[in-house]
C-alpha cells in the first residue's frame, strides 16, 4: 500500500474518534472507494455529533400539564433547571391536586406543610422542608440553593428565608382540604395515619436540555394527616431527587419513609453509572425495597430515571404509578411497570 494511502485511512480513524459509529462507516465506505480509484483527499465535511435528545419526565397524570410547561422552555433551548421549576410550579398552583402545594391535604394539626428540593447540572442542591405558607416552594429552595452556603432551610427558618426575599405569605388550605381534614378527624379520632397507596403522592420532575444537561425538582405537601413536623423524601437530596450529570437523574414518589431508608434516587443514578439503563435501575430499586421493607405490599412507591442519552424508565411496587414523558415533541402519559403482579 502507497504511503498516501496509509496517510489517508490513519486520518479517516482519527476522525473516528470524534463520530458516530453511523458516521465512521459512511467514512470507512468513501475511504475504499477513493483507495481503489487512486484518490487520496479528504472530504470535505464531517458529519457532527446529534445534539442529546431534549426530554422531560415527570410522576403522574398532573405530570401532563406540568410538563407543558417545562418543555415550552426545553424547546427554546432554555436551561433544564429553569424548565423543572416552571413545571412543577403548575402543580403547585394547582388547588385541585391535594398531595402538592395550594389545596395539599394538611398535617393532622390543620396545617399545610411543604417540602421541596431542585438540583441543577453542577450539582448545586438546595431544599425547604416543613415550609408553611408560600406558593411556590419549589423557587424558595432554588432561592437557598442560589442565595446562601445552605442545601436545607426547615420550618420557621425557611419561611423567614422566604419572606425576606420577596415571597409572598398566603393561605394553603382550601375549604375542599378544610373539608376533608375536617371529616377525618371525626372518623380517626386524631390517630396518626397508616401511610398506604391513598394518602400521598409527590411531583419529582427530570430534565435534559438541548446542551445535554440534567436537572431536577421534587415538591410536595406530603403526607395527608401526617403528624406535625413529619418530613418526606422529597426535600432530601439523594432520597427524593439526585442528578449527576455525568451519568443521569433519578426522582421517587409515593412512601417517603421507604425511599428515605434506602437512598432510592443516589441508588438509581449509581446503578446506571454502572451500565444499567434508567428501567433496569428504578427496578433495581424497587427491588431493593421489596428485600428490605418486609411491610411493601401495604404501600406504593415509584421511581424514574433518566441518563445523558435521553434514555427514560420508570417502575413502581403495585399497579397504578404512571409517569408523563415529553420528548421528539410528543406528551405521553405511560404506566410504569410494577413488581406486584397480583
């Protein structure tokens, strides 16, 4: 072989390295072609590496709307922060969605208490926890994350935090909450509530902009009935929310005290940092709970996942988690995959 020739197939795989497997073999087919005619130049473009798809995912049917919103962003080319936290502010605002924000079923004292977490592509994190009063607790905890050397502000201290900087304090409870509260107390006596599938739902939301970064939010009013002070998975980093954006982003919804005991949203992000895909590892995940929590089939907990590809999945305990998955401009409500087959 001519040393042009050599020359010319020792820069076609250099090129490799910086294409697609589809663009080396289109480069692969040119480079015989020229070989074989005696011609030894280069092309003169390099197809470029696709973008990562834009995605959005997010727990639930009231995940329909709030993705809406946050794909209204991602289709900009806004920033997935920015994206998660206008999304999952639709359901906070939202009176008729009663385990998230305005109109959440209160504490069993009568009181709308708030969690909520975000975590961006540089791992930044910030959350509230036990935060009464203010709308949007989802921009108070991008307010600590952005504003102080904190990740959590709780009780008293974060609606201080709130005030001070400009939020507004404002009533959560509606009279269809008040209602409910109201009837409860009757039938239960006061009695703390036994976490089941019924009284507790979270909004996590993930996304990937079109610059290939992930970030994510978690809010919640928590627990209906639950005790005073009780606080979820949900502001918890690690528990309710991770985003690594080397690898993906994982979220939870359902019985925060299970996803608390055993990390569920660090498990899932490593678990693909491991090769497994976002489904393998939210499985995983579930699985893990179902090993170590011998009370499982009494409660419901569900996971989703997202890697740097774009790649999604989510799974639950039982029957009935659905998650909202918006990507190639396409909003779709899926049910997840369950480990109770009965």
């Amino acid at each position: 072989m001519a040393f042009g020739e050599i020359e010319f197939i020792s820069n076609i795989y250099y090129k490799m390295s910086m294409s697609t497997r589809r663009t080396f073999i289109k480069q692969s087919a040119l480079a015989s072609t020229l070989v074989a005619a005696g011609g030894f130049s280069m092309p003169d473009t390099i197809t470029p590496e696709p973008k990562n798809p834009k995605a959005v995912i997010s727990t639930w049917n009231f995940g329909m709307q709030a993705n809406v919103a946050a794909w209204e962003i991602l289709s900009k080319g806004g920033h997935a922060l920015d994206a998660v936290e206008a999304g999952v502010k639709v359901t906070e605002a939202d009176p008729k969605i009663q385990s998230v924000g305005y109109g959440g079923f209160p504490d069993r004292d009568g009181r709308v208490t708030l969690d909520a977490c975000v975590m961006d592509e540089k791992g930044n994190c910030g959350s509230v926890a036990f935060l009464e009063h203010i709308l949007h607790p989802v921009s108070v905890a991008r307010a600590v994350m952005e504003k102080t050397p904190h990740v959590l502000l709780a009780g008293e201290g974060a609606l201080q935090f709130a005030l001070a900087n400009g939020f507004k304090k404002e009533n959560l409870l509606t009279p269809e909450s008040k209602e409910a509260w109201e009837k409860w107390c009757k039938e239960h006596q006061y009695s703390p509530m036994k976490i089941d599938h019924d009284n507790h739902d979270t909004i996590g939301m993930l996304a990937l902009d079109s610059e290939g970064n992930l970030s994510g939010a978690c809010t919640t009013s928590g627990l209906a009935w639950k005790l005073h002070g009780r606080v979820g998975d949900s502001p918890i980093i690690g528990a309710g929310l991770y985003v690594d954006n080397e690898v993906g982003a994982a979220t939870a919804t359902g019985k925060g005290e299970a996803v608390l005991k055993m990390c569920g949203s660090f498990l899932i992000v490593e678990l693909m940092r491991n090769g497994k895909s976002p489904a393998e590892a939210c499985k995983m995940a579930v699985e893990r709970i179902v090993k170590q929590q011998s009370d499982y089939k009494d409660f419901q907990v569900g996971f989703l996942a997202i890697n740097k590809k774009g790649e999604t999945g989510g799974y639950a305990i039982t029957k009935g988690f659905q998650y909202a998955l918006y990507q190639h401009d396409v909003n779709t409500l899926i049910d997840a995959e369950h480990y109770i087959k009965e």
